[in-house]
C-alpha cells in the first residue's frame, strides 16, 4: 500500500468532519447533545472532532432557569468548526433567533399575538426577548394609561402584538397596548350588552380629573361628570368623591359606536328646580352666597343646587364698570332680590343693589330742594364741576352755577380737584340718577332755590311784570335784580325791545330801574327778564280793549290810548 499524500490526509479529514471544512457545518443549525454542564456553561457535542461550550443563559428566556441537564438534545448555530483552543464556536442565540425570526415571520404574517418577556431599557422605550429574537417595545405601546413603574412587567412572560419587523435590518416593533385595547373591548362588548340607560348600578371610583370621575363598573370604565355629581355647583370632583368610594350611579347615556359609557349621580337625587317659580317669586328678597364670580356677575347660591346670577349691571348703583370682584367676593352672605326666574332654561336672574335703598332716593330724603349740602371736588369737565356727596353719590355744579358775574370757563378756574365746597341742592332726578348743584346761589341777594329770595322777598311769577334795576351792563345784554334786594336775573340783548335800535345794552345805565315781564327760570331757579315781552303783552292787551271801538284807529292811536289810561 502506498504512503498517503497530503491531499488523500485532507480528504479523510473532511470526511470525518462531515463536509465542515466545505462549509458544511458552519452558519448552520446542527443538533447536539449535552455531555456536561460546567460552572455556567453547557458542554455539547455536535458530532465534529471537538466539542463546544454555551453559557447556560442563552437556553432561557431573561429571568427564567435554563432546565437543562446532561443528555438533553438541543439545538446550536455553529459559527466556526474551531477556534483558536481547538473547540467549536457555538451559539444557542443565534440558533434560536433564527428558529425565532421563521416562526414570528408566520405569525406576523396571520396577525397572531406572540409571546415575549421585558428584560431592558433602551432609549424611547424597552427590548423584549420573543424567544430569542430582540424586540424594541415603544413607551407609549406599554399600556393604554401612562405607566409610572415598569417594574411589575419586567421578566414576566406576556402577550404581545407585532406592528413591524424587518428581518434584514433584524428590527421588530411589537406593542403590549394593543393587546390589553383589544381584550379590553372583547370584555367592554360583553359587559355592555348587560348595560341599559337608566339602569342603578354601584362602581368604584378609579380616577379623578378636573372634568369628572372614572368609575370601574366591574371590568368597564364609565365617566362620572362633574356636571352631573350634584345639584349645588362643584368647582372640583374631589369635593365629592376620591380615589376608592364606592359610589352609587345611573347609567345616563351608553354610546354603543364608541362603547362610552355616562354616569351620573345627581339623577338620583329629587330636583331643586322643580316648583322653583313658586319658591322664589319675582320681587322676592332673599339671603344668598357668592358661589362664584366672572366678569359679567356673580353666582348667589339660594339653596343647595338653587344658584342665581346678579349680572354686573345689577351689582351697584354708584359702581359703574367695576369687576363684580370688587364688589363681593367669594363665600360672603349677601341679600338680593328675585328679578326673573326661567324655570325651563334653569336660571335666576337677582339683583343685588335692587335689594338695597337706592342712594338717590335717600339723598332726596335727606337733602330736599334747597337745602346746602358740603363735597369735595371729585372731577372737573369743560360743562362743571362733579361733587362727591354722602351715600356714595355725586352732583354737578354747571358751569353756569359757580359765580356770578363771570364766565362759566373763569368759574371753573375758581375751584380744583380735591377742593371742599358748600353749594345749595336745586334739583334731584332719581330716574336719571342726576343731582344738580349750585354754588352761587348761596351769595347773598342771589335767588334761593324755587325762586325765593334769602332776603324774604316775594316769590316771582312767570309773565309777572316788575320793575327791575340794572346791575351790570354787558355786550350780551343787563345783569338785573327785582326791586332792592330781590332775585337777580338777566335780560338777553334779544329782549331789550321789539325794534332793532332798541336792543342796544349801551342805551342803559347801572342804577337805572326798568319795567320788565318775568319769562321763565333757568334750571337753577334763576329768573329771565324781557323787555320786549313785555311790550308786546301790552300791546296785545290794548287791541283787546281798544281796537273794537275805535275801528279806524292806528296802532299808535290804539298805544297812545292804552298809555293815556294806564297813567
């Protein structure tokens, strides 16, 4: 027999290697038996000329024991037939995640669920082990909720639905929340067809919002609004209920598209509303709280669940513009009036300073027609001045009404804001909630209010003719007083006579006394003259007497006559 060559060595070697040195074992599953576990190591023969080694922690899932013992058959990936210490280079991962990428690739493809553990976190989320193969989870595919701890989840072996997985790439995306949403509408379909409107149920409470309650009617939420929890009004739900009462509802509304169910407890409560009209007539004075306020009004709770709106309009009768804030505040007791009750749209409208004594009114009591009266000076415009007065109240003193003798824009240059004035009271309008003031009227000789002179002369009568005396003589026309020491009042140019060369001021001296008609007061009860009207009743009065008789008779003959018999 011939000595064997190098190339008949190599092939007996690749023979007894089954193929391995072509490439027949390695990047290949092979099945191998374990002949020995050492430390954390299992020691598995594969049938090539040497055995490997595999940590045990790749033959279980994370947190799970690896049950493995000697002469168990398993299966390995084989990436080298030897290495570097004449041993195989073996791995149970690698086999797994192939056998793993086949069998999720089935189940991805039939939409099946799959079976995974929690073992990390990662940046966004965490990696699950589906049997060998890493899966990326999102946080916001952990639960239907946000959760604050995962660590309940963790190594625990549980269900979830694949979204996306490319093999090439080795990327999987798998969720947990569409697991529980699709179990949980399985269970919510079940429970609902149990479920009627109207229907008495208890639940417990799960969570609170700012809006309302979560309430577990025994595996299906239902939402408990704020609205719907009582009668009297309820800032927060946590006023009523927490987290863990047992509550007793009725089922409002059940939305079978949306699978939404409402609650609520206040419908099996009796409602204040009804025969609300006749509990709370129109003009009715009641004692209310301040509830809450916006700023258009403010809420006055009447009776528990009863509240009633005193709109801003209705807050006050001197604080105009004014937040509702800076009139009442909340929990403070008030008393309001019933304005208007609306028993179909639920509201109450009350007035809060109707309920009070309206400060014009009470000023006019105290303060009549020509009584003084002492203010400081609140404001000053182009037409007076503004008196701030007792009871919250002002009066005007107009331009015209601060002196004698000047003009009204010199009259308001005599007084300044803050100032402390006396003036006499000429009139009170309550409707138009007006108080006009004058501050001249209280010289002495000037006409008190009504027309009587502080003198004690006599009062003067609309067409009244007297005789007058002139004080001033000015460009508009004469500044007069009736007799010595009567009223004071003013003749216009206009009214110094009937023909044009007539009314000339100039023709006038101070100290010269004229007959004149009294024709009206201004709105400070001072007395306006007139020289022509008088003229001109006379006139009229002589035709009367005269123009019957004498039928040809001139207009001056008529005069003359009428002047011959007056003398």
């Amino acid at each position: 027999m011939s000595t064997p060559t190098r190339d008949d060595f190599a092939a007996l070697l690749d023979e007894s290697l089954g193929g391995a040195a072509n490439g027949g074992f390695e990047g290949r599953v092979v099945k191998g038996t374990i002949t020995a576990i050492e430390n954390d190591k299992a020691v598995i023969d594969v049938g090539l000329k040497s055995e490997g080694r595999v940590p045990l922690r790749e033959f279980a899932m994370a947190g799970q024991p690896h049950g493995l013992k000697v002469g168990d058959e398993v299966e390995v990936f084989v990436d080298r037939v030897e290495n570097a210490d004449g041993e195989a280079m073996l791995s149970r991962d690698r086999a797994r995640r192939e056998a793993a990428w086949d069998k999720l690739e089935n189940e991805f493809g039939e939409g099946k669920r799959v079976e995974g553990v929690i073992f990390g976190r990662v940046k966004g989320g965490f990696t699950v082990d589906l049997d060998g193969a890493v899966a990326f989870l999102p946080g916001s595919q952990v639960d239907i909720r946000p959760v604050r701890d995962v660590t309940p989840l963790l190594d625990v072996p549980q269900p979830f639905q694949i979204l996306k997985m490319d093999r090439r790439r080795g990327n999987i995306v798998v969720s947990r929340r569409a697991v529980l949403e699709e179990t949980r509408a399985e269970q919510r379909s079940g429970l609902i067809q149990n479920l009627s409107e109207g229907q008495i149920i208890d639940g417990v409470v799960k969570n609170i919002t700012d809006y309302g309650a979560f309430v577990d009617l025994g595996g299906i939420d239902g939402l408990l609004h704020v609205t719907d929890m009582s009668y009297k009004r309820v800032n927060h739900p946590s006023e009523v209920i927490a987290i863990g009462d047992t509550v007793r509802v009725q089922i409002v509304r059940i939305n079978q598209d949306t699978q939404r169910i409402s609650l609520g407890m206040k419908q099996l409560e009796s409602d204040p509303w009804d025969g609300v009209a006749a509990k709370y007539p129109v003009g009715a004075k009641l004692r209310g709280t301040v509830t809450n306020i916006t700023e258009y009004g403010a809420f006055v709770e009447l009776e528990a669940g009863i509240e009633g709106l005193v709109h801003v309009s209705e807050m006050s009768w001197t604080k105009k513009n004014v937040h509702p804030g800076k009139i009442v505040s909340t929990s403070q007791e008030v008393d309001v009036l019933v304005l208007e009750v609306d028993s179909d749209k639920r509201r109450i409208s009350l007035g809060l300073k109707q309920a009070q004594q309206n400060p014009w009114e009470a000023f006019a009591e105290r303060h009549p027609v020509g009584s003084s009266v002492e203010g400081e000076v609140k404001n000053a415009t182009e037409f007076g001045l503004f008196i701030g007065l007792d009871g919250e109240v002002d009066g005007m003193v107009h331009m015209s009404d601060i002196a004698w003798g000047i003009s009204g824009e010199d009259a308001l240059a005599l007084h300044r804001k803050g100032e402390s004035v006396k003036a006499i009271v000429l009139d009170v309008d309550i409707e138009k909630e007006r108080i006009s003031l004058g501050i001249k009227q209280l010289e002495k000789g000037a006409p008190a209010a009504g027309g009587v002179s502080p003198a004690g002369g006599s009062n003067l009568k609309r067409n009244e003719v007297v005789t007058v005396t002139v004080l001033e003589v000015r460009d508009g026309g004469l500044e007069v007083q009736a007799g010595d020491d009567g009223a004071t009042g003013f003749i216009k140019r206009s009214d110094l006579g009937r023909d044009r060369d007539e009314q000339r001021p100039d023709r006038f001296q101070v100290g010269q006394k004229i007959d004149a008609m009294v024709t009206g007061f201004d709105r400070s009860k001072k007395p306006s003259f007139s020289i022509k009207a008088r003229q001109l009743h006379e006139e009229k009065e002589a035709v009367e007497q005269y123009g019957s008789s004498d039928a040809g008779a001139s207009l001056g003959d008529i005069l003359g006559a009428a002047l011959k018999a007056k003398q």
